[in-house]
C-alpha cells in the first residue's frame, strides 16, 4: 500500500533526480564536449548535427523543469526517447554494464525506468505549477 503522506516526498527525491542528472548531462555537453564535440560525436553515429543541439537543449531545459517541477509527467515521457536513443546508439554497443569501456547500457536504462516511475507519480511535492495546470 503507498502511503500517502510520503509518495510526495518520494516523487520529488526522484524528480530533483532526474532533473540534477539531464542539466548535469547537459552541461557536460555544452562546457566540457562543447558543441563542437557533441555535434563530432552523434556523427560518428551516424545521427545529423540538429540532433546534438537538440540533445543538449533537451537535457538542459527538461532538466529545469524537472527540478521546478513544471509540466513534470509530460516532460519525463519527453526524456524517454533521448535516454532510449542514449541506450541504444550511444552505449548499446558497449555491454552491459556501465563501467565498461565508453559505458554500458546498464544505466541509461536505469534511467528509462526512473523516468516511467516519474510520469506514473507526477509532480510530487513542492513543485512550481502555472495557472490553470492540472497535474497530480
């Protein structure tokens, strides 16, 4: 049974999260790859330079949001398909596990999941929600 006084609490931990984790990932990007590198690296898989500036911008405001708890379920299910396509094409061919060499699948999967426990849950407790915005 959920207890009712703490899965607030429970959907912000997990909220504040995911949001930590896609600015960090974003900023990484952005300030250490830099475009440049970004756009470098999704061609060396194949994928057109509009989808690292995508990423990137993905990553950094999905991830504020995520922290202000704005719009939280329709942005977490926004984030699925980057973190699949990070599970797929940037760490799919690595193995399991995310400490090998350029990083396993094992943890954007992980983060697929959190991301589905997100949109299940909903904003959670003290999240910024705009006039008239329905959101559980």
């Amino acid at each position: 049974m959920i207890d009712q006084r703490t899965a607030p609490y429970a959907a912000l931990i997990l909220r504040l999260a995911l949001g930590l984790m896609f600015v960090a990932h974003g900023a990484l990007k952005l300030f250490v790859f830099t475009p440049a590198g970004t756009v470098g690296y999704f061609a060396s898989l194949g994928l057109p330079a509009i989808f690292a500036y995508l990423t990137i911008a993905a990553e950094l405001g999905g991830g504020v949001l995520l922290l202000l708890g704005v719009a939280t379920r329709p942005v977490a299910l926004a984030l699925i398909p980057l973190l699949i396509g990070a599970g797929v094409l940037g760490h799919g061919g690595n193995g399991w596990v995310f400490s090998n060499q350029g990083g396993g699948w094992e943890y954007p999967a992980f983060l697929v999941v959190a991301a589905v426990v997100q949109v299940l849950l909903g904003d959670g407790a003290a999240a910024l929600k705009p006039v008239g915005y329905k959101q559980g």
